[in-house]
C-alpha cells in the first residue's frame, strides 16, 4: 500500500479506569479563529498523560446535561466582535442565561478551570471569558484553578502556558492524589497516540481520491466547511487593482458572483474566504518530508467518538493545499509536534527548547519577530525532522478561512458580492519575504476562476430612517463596509427616500498611491449621496494626520449630528484606529455635549449608533 512511509500505528485512543484514573475531563472551547481549539487539543494531550480521560468538545456541540452530569471541566474561551462570544458559544451563553434566569443551581457538581483569551487592543477586554465564569459560578460550579486571561496583543501562548503549568498539579492534587508521584509530563517528547489510523491507498484506482460523503454529525464541527456544509463555491467575475502602478502594495477590488452556490448576503456582512496554499510551498514541504504528492490516502477512525478534521479519500497534494497551516507562524504545540520527530539530536533539543517557556525568549525573536513559517523550519532549519503524515496533519493547525467584509450592496447586486482586499506582504532584511496565505491566493485569481466562501452576518447595520445622519469611519481597507454602505444609500436616494446627512471620513498614505475608490467617492460627494468627503493622507505632510484628527476637527459638527439629530457612527479597519476614534468620540460628548463621554458612548454602543468591527492590522 502506497509509499509504506507513514501508517499512523499508534494504539487506540479510547481508554477505561486503569488508563485513566484520574477521570473524564471535558474540555470545551469557544473558538472563532482556531486559537482556542489548539489549547484544547494541548491540554487534552497534557491531560491524557496525567491520567485524565480528556476529551475536546466545541461548544458548538454542547449539551447542558452533559454539563450537569460531570464533575470537571475546562472551558477556554475566546472574545470576538466587540467583546462577544465566539459563534459557536452562542448558543452555549443562551443556555447558562436561560439556567440563571431560572434560578438554577445545576452546575453545584461542577468543577472548572477557565482560560480568557482576547486582545487589550479592543475595549472589552477578554468579555467572553469573564462572563463565562460570572455565570458557571452564579450556576454553582466551583472553580478549581484560578481565572487565566491571555493577550494576543503581547504574547497570548506565554499567558496560556503559565496558566496550565499551574493547572496540572491543582488537578491531580484535586482529582488524582495518588497518582501524583507517578503522573506522566506534560510536553512530553513522545508521539501522542492517535484516534485515527492513515492508510494509504492505491493511486491507480481513480476513486481513491474523491472523498466519500459525510453526515455533518461525523464531522468536526469547526471544520465543516471542508467537507462542503456551509460553505459555497463562487466564481470570480472582477479581480482589479484599486492602488497606483507607483505605490508597493496592491489594494484588489475582487467580485464574485454567488449564483448555484446557495450563499446569500445582506449589505456590508463578512465572506469568510477558504484559503489554499501556495503550490510552491505545497511541494517543497512535501519534498522536505519525502511524501508523494499524488499518493491517496483514508483517514480511519480508531475510537468512537472520533470526529473527521478532514475529507479522506484524498491525495496528500489536496490535503496540504486546502486543510493544513503551512505558512503561519508555528505555535508552541507545533514545535513540540516536530521536536518528537527530528532524528537530529542537536535540532530535536532545540526544538524542544523553542517549545519550552525557558526558550520563549528565543522563539519570539527566530519565530514571530523574524517570521518563521511552519514550512521554513521543515524545508531549512529542521531538516531531520521526519513527521508521519498522520501526525502531521493532527498537531500541525488547520488552514482557517479568512473575513473580509463584503464592499458591496445586496439591494443593488445581489447575486454579486464585493471585497476589498489589502495583500498582505513583508519582506526581511535578509531576503526573505512573505505573502500572506488568503490574499497571496486571491491577488492573482483570474476572472473565472472559482474559490470557496461563506457568508456571516456582520453588526454594520444602516438605521431604518434613511433620514438620520450617518457618520462613516474607513480608512485604508476599512473603506469596505463604507463603500457597501453607501451603494446602498446610493439606491435608497434613486428610490426617493430622504437621506440624512452622509459624513465619510477615509484616510491612506498618498492620493496618488492608495486613495482607494477615489473616482466613485468623488461621485458620491456629486451626486449628494455624500455630503462631506474627509480625506487624511498621513504622508502628504510633515505631520502625520489620521482620520482621529479630522474628527476632532470637525467636534461642532460631529456634536450637533450626534447629540441633537441622532446620527449612528460606523468604524472599520485598524484596531488601534478604532480605539482611538472611539476616545474622540468619547472627548467630543463630554465637551461639546456636557455629558459624561464614557457613559454616552457606552450608551451608543448598547443601542447599535455606534458600530464597530476592528482587526489588528
Ligand atoms: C471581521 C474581519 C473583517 C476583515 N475584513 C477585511 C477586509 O475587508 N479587507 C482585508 O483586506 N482584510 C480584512 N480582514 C483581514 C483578513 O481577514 C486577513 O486577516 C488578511 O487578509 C490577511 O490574511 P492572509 O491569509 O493574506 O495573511 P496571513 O497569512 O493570515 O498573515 C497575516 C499576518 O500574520 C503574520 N504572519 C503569518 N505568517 C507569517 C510568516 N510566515 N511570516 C511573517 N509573518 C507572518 C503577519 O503579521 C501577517 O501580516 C478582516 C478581518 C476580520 C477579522
Ligand atoms: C474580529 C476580532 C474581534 C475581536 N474582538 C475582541 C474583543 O472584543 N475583546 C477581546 O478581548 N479580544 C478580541 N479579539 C481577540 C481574540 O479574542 C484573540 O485573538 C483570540 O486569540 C482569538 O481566539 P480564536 O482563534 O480561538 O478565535 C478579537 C479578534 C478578532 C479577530
């Protein structure tokens, strides 16, 4: 059977009490982007070995008996939007409201260890997390490890990493006192044992790549797009450049058209792009482990309640082209994935010390400050390293889709969407560049071309009375929502409705470089759509200036469409700009308005006026 490299043998993954002695463990994640579901699988690796039947369960697949009837949980909890849960938490928050309300004690079983993870850069800091413990406790859980809180801003996996070292022994001395003494390490550098087995197929018969069907209950639930549940294939209509030939970057204007794809969109929501890597990359990884690419392969499972992470039959080429991270920078489960399979001594140890918190200094500067991806240090640094397929695609992250708010309005296109695409790249001072994953596989994509997306529904949201005052905050891609926002007003006018008075604040380097959508804006500004065009070209003078200043500018004005007509604000882009225009906003209240700045803008935020989705840039 196949190349007869790689069959995955590892013992089964289902365990009883003499595995396990120290008990079921569930350990449930609240995850928009992927982060929070990697500590899951970390802690539950941790967890087996210290003797606790761990088990990950997404949130998304909560069951409140479940809840009820155990006796130790961990919950790791990540914050989106402006301090909300995750999407797949949702549902889980409804329940414990719903159980509060009730006045219910059910949880006075339970057991749990929560860990936050947001972001300082954004207002509510850590909200989910915190919530989630308000409310477990207020159900009667006890809390048997203190509160953990991480940052993503500084250095988030360093917050986790000293959280769970205290965590292991308050668990075993909780749960598991006489195994203390004899408890296997966490971090260990033997293979975890799988719950899957990998068996090559036999390229000749053609079957053997498509994969077969799978009922969405078989599925990780985090991975579903994948396998074709919720998600559609589009296909390019407009892939054009909105910057000048002159300036180094590249801004895309790209349009898709949704037609047979059965997704559908509302004015200014989020397209969550499924990414592929780049082909280059594919094959040198694949060199650099001495796969075949063509070669076909099965994903079995081994244990019961094994969920698939991936659709097999399939060829490794697709596997590593849509369902594996290669490009990111590596985290500290990844570099203890890889230190357990170099044959090097001399690179295994240093890549278990990269992994370790007494190498962390060191793996900020080689991996993150320097920009290291996972297929750099396979192809060049860590050359020994020698990972069964099988264990490659378990502990190396999966390649998660990326957001991008539609620029278009479903009123005026609604079988079209836009997006305004900003290419991310970085060139280093020793040669190296990169490109980012989504945008490096979008920039080139030619009309026709089909790529794979999802629609969610985002918070920008225009008043119902077209008359009350919008202002309009985008500056660099920020300008998306804006753009979608006011093709809709655009249409609303040439349907008769009265506008309120349209204020839009955009800012970039240069006019002549990245003043995006200039044309279009401009015709805004003509056709009355727009009433003021604020432009804050940060270069063009000695003095930075941002669109923060030309708000603070404009106080009277802003005060009086806020404070006397009721005018609803809408920020995009950068997470520092959005902080910074909510302070102006805060500072105008207080002092044209007389009014508690805090408390207003709190107030504006509770009732939609103000409208906010930031990303770290
Ligand atoms: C709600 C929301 C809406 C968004 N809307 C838009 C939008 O309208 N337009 C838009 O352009 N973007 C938007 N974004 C951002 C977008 O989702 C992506 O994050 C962005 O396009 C980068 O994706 P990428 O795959 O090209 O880059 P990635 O490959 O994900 O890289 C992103 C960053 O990670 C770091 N990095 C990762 N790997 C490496 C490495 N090997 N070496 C060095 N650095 C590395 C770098 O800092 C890099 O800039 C939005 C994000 C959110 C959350
Ligand atoms: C669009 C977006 C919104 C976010 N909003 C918040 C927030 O309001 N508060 C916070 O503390 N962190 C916020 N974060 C930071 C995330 O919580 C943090 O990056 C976390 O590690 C993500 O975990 P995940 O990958 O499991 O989803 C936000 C991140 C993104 C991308």
């Amino acid at each position: 059977d196949g190349d007869g490299k790689d069959e995955g043998k590892a013992a089964g993954g289902a365990g009883g009490a003499e595995k396990f002695p120290a008990g079921e463990l569930k350990i449930y994640f609240g995850s928009q982007t992927g982060t929070a579901e990697g500590f899951a699988n970390v802690l539950k690796e941790d967890g087996r070995r210290m003797g606790f039947d761990a088990q990950v369960i997404d949130l998304e697949d909560f069951e409140g008996d479940e809840l009820i009837d155990g006796e130790k949980a961990i919950f790791l909890m990540a914050t989106h939007g402006e301090g909300e849960p995750t999407d797949n938490a949702m549902e889980f928050f409804r329940w414990l409201d719903e159980k509060v309300e009730e006045g219910d004690s059910c949880l006075s079983n339970l057991n749990v260890a929560i860990f936050g993870l947001g972001n300082t850069q954004y207002e509510f800091f850590n909200a989910a997390g915190r919530r989630c413990r308000k409310t477990l406790l207020e159900l009667g859980a006890a809390e048997c490890y203190e509160h953990g809180e991480g940052d993503d801003d500084n250095q988030l996996e360093d917050d986790f990493e000293n959280w769970k070292t205290g965590l292991w022994p308050s668990l075993v001395h909780k749960f598991h006192p006489d195994g203390a003494s004899g408890a296997g390490t966490a971090g260990s550098l033997s293979p975890p044992e799988l719950d899957f087995e990998l068996k090559f197929l036999d390229a000749a018969k053609s079957a053997t790549t498509k994969p077969r069907r799978f009922r969405e209950t078989e599925v990780v639930s985090s991975a579903k797009h994948y396998f074709g549940y919720d998600v559609g294939t589009v296909r390019i209509v407009e892939n054009t450049e909105l910057r000048s030939p002159e300036d180094s970057g590249s801004t895309k204007h790209i349009e898709v058209d949704l037609k047979g794809s059965g997704q559908s969109y509302q004015t200014a929501d989020n397209a969550y792009v499924i990414p592929q890597n780049n082909p280059a990359v594919v094959s040198a990884v694949a060199a650099a482990m001495g796969w075949n690419l063509d070669q076909p392969f099965l994903i079995e499972a081994r244990a019961s309640d094994f969920k698939h992470f991936i659709p097999t039959p399939c060829t490794v080429r697709t596997a590593l082209t849509n369902y594996v991270d290669l490009m990111g920078l590596p985290k500290r489960a990844t570099l203890q994935g890889l230190a357990c399979f170099a044959k090097d001594d001399a690179e295994q140890q240093r890549l278990a010390h990269l992994a370790s918190m007494d190498g962390a200094e060191e793996m900020h500067q080689f991996i993150q400050h320097e920009g290291r991806s996972l297929a750099e240090l396979l192809t060049v640094h860590f050359q020994s390293c020698d990972v069964p397929l099988a264990h490659f695609l378990h502990f190396v992250p999966r390649l998660a889709p990326r957001a991008y708010t539609i620029s278009s309005s479903s009123s005026v296109q609604s079988s079209k969407l836009a997006m305004t695409v900003s290419v991310v790249g970085q060139a280093y001072a020793d040669g190296r560049t990169f490109t980012g994953v989504a945008t490096g596989y979008m920039q080139h994509l030619p009309v026709g071309a089909e790529m794979q997306l999802y629609v969610r529904a985002s918070t920008f949201r225009l008043p119902r009375d077209t008359a009350t005052p919008v202002i309009l905050v985008g500056p660099g891609t920020g300008i998306a929502p804006m753009r979608a926002m006011l093709q809709e007003r655009e249409y609303l006018k040439g349907r008769g409705r009265t506008l309120g008075k349209t204020m839009l604040y955009f800012g970039c380097k240069n006019r002549k470089l990245d003043y995006l959508y200039q044309e279009l804006l401009e015709g805004y500004v003509k056709s009355g759509v727009l009433d003021s065009l604020r432009l804050a070209f940060s270069r063009e003078q000695k003095q930075k200036v941002y669109v923060q200043h030309l708000i603070r500018e404009d106080a009277d004005l802003l005060w009086d469409l806020i404070g006397n007509q009721g005018a609803h604000i809408y920020v995009c882009g950068a997470t520092n700009m959005g902080a910074d225009v909510l302070a102006a906003v805060k500072e105008i209240a207080a002092a044209k308005g007389g009014v508690d700045g805090e408390k207003y803008a709190q107030d504006m935020q509770h009732n939609g006026r103000y409208v906010a989705e930031l990303w770290s840039a």
